[in-house]
C-alpha cells in the first residue's frame, strides 16, 4: 500500500464524489455530486493523500485546523473496503512524516458505526462526542471525535515492534 499527496484534482473529486463514497462524506448542505469541487491543493491548509494498491484506493483529505492540527475526511472507494484500516494507517503515517502536523484529528457521525470501527482500527482514539452536530438526511445527529498525534503513532509502532 502506497500513500503519496496528489494535486489531481479530478482524480480527488471522482474518488470523493464515487456513488458509494459521496452520501457518507457530506452533511444536507453540501452540493449535489455532479456540483461538487473540492478545495483547492493548498499547501498544508489543504492536502490530499492518494492510498494506492496498484490502482487508486482512495484519498485521504486533510484541512489544516491550526498550526499543528489537520482534519481528515476519508473517501476510499469500494474496492478497498474491509481493508480501509490499512489505506488510513498508510495515509496518517504519510501525513506525519512528511508535514508539521502533530495531530490528526477527524468527526465521525453516529449513524455511520463503520466510520468509527475505521478510526479505531487506524490507531486513533476516541476523545469527545459533540451532540447534535450534523445534519444529514434531515435527521440532527451527534459526532463522535477521534485522533492520533505523532507521539501516539511512534509509541504504536513501538508497540507493534
């Protein structure tokens, strides 16, 4: 498994717009997918890390919070589920060595479980919830809150050696 930053943005905006990606990353206000352009590659301010296996996994977005936080939106194509973990390990190992960043952090609906499980497998640990957050479907719902810092990650690979 690969992780590599991207400036496709096409490439970014077919694997985030995917039929089976796009419902799970947007809330009610986000635009239709034909309709939809991801924010520019903008230094650190806006990254995206392409996870490839021979062909395009999927791609990690990454929106820098402050100056040594970002946020990760996950889009991994079908193909690659049941093996999701793997294409997040690839993609915050990446984002931790070759960036400033000591923490990435990322919200997880509660009606997308899967998500969460995802957040987990990857090393990142649960740390609030923030209710009554996320509107999707018309429906109100809570966000559970994950992340990893660089120490967390070398202290798991320590761990795993």
């Amino acid at each position: 498994m690969q992780a590599q930053r991207t400036t496709d943005m096409e490439l970014v905006r077919s694997v985030i717009t995917h039929p089976a990606v796009y419902p799970w990353c947007c809330d009610d206000a986000a635009p239709r997918a034909e309709d939809f352009a991801p924010l520019p590659a903008d230094g650190d301010r806006a990254l995206y890390v392409l996870v490839t296996d021979g062909q395009a996994c999927g791609v990690f977005a990454f929106y820098q919070q402050n100056a040594v936080t970002t946020e990760a939106h996950t889009c991994v194509l079908p193909q690659m589920w049941g093996r999701t973990h793997l294409a997040a390990q690839a993609a915050i190992a990446w984002v931790f060595e070759h960036t400033a960043f000591e923490r990435i952090t990322t919200s997880v609906p509660q009606d997308n479980p899967l998500a969460a499980r995802l957040a987990r497998r990857a090393g990142m640990t649960h740390y609030g919830h923030n209710p009554g957050s996320f509107l999707r479907n018309g429906a109100l719902l809570g966000v559970d809150l994950f992340g990893i810092s660089r120490k967390e990650l070398l202290c798991q690979s320590q761990q795993q050696s």
